[in-house]
C-alpha cells in the first residue's frame, strides 16, 4: 500500500522534491497517534508486556522510521523530517487544547 509518507519520501530518494518540500509537507500534515496509553498500574504493565507490538499504521511516522532503518535516509535527513513531524504533533496538540479551553468555558 502506497500513502502519501511513502510518495513523499520516494520524492526525496528521486530527487523530484528537496529535504525541505517534504519537511513542509511533514509539517502541514495530520498525523495517526500510534502510541497506546501509559500503564498506570502494575496490572495494566504486566497486561501491556504480554501484548503484541502494535501494528504498523499506514501514513504514520512509522514509515519514515523504517525507511531510516534500511538506509534510505540519511540521519541529517531522518532528524529533519522529525522535527518536521514533531512541529505537526505539536500545532495538534495545542489546537486540541484551545478547543478543549474554549469548549470548557
């Protein structure tokens, strides 16, 4: 399955766009929430080891993770992208807090 993390970084590989087109990409988009929550109690940890690693999400960071991993990437280009990925994380996350303050009063 091709998604649009894949096209972008087929992009970069090709040459078609540059490390910092594909980080402005990175950055305009919404990105899946992959991690599960925290276990809170010895219960939840001693159910959360026994669990099978997540699946790898389709247009998640996952993929650039990955691409790093077979050398596709290199680490100045890895560690762009994922400032570019945590920039998008983080306009989310402050976005759903002013939503959630607005939504409160």
């Amino acid at each position: 399955m091709t998604t649009d993390v894949t096209n972008l970084l087929i992009a970069l590989r090709e040459g078609t766009m540059n490390i910092e087109q594909v980080a402005q990409q990175f950055r305009q988009r919404a990105w899946p929430r992959t991690r599960r929550p925290e276990p809170q109690t010895y219960l939840e940890l001693a159910s959360a080891a026994e669990q099978d690693p997540d699946p790898e999400i389709p247009g998640s960071f996952e993929e650039v993770a990955s691409a790093y991993r077979r050398g596709e990437l290199s680490r100045a280009e890895y560690r762009i992208l994922a400032e570019a990925a945590a920039d998008s994380f983080r306009t989310e996350d402050q976005r759903r807090a002013e939503e959630e303050s607005s939504g409160s009063k």
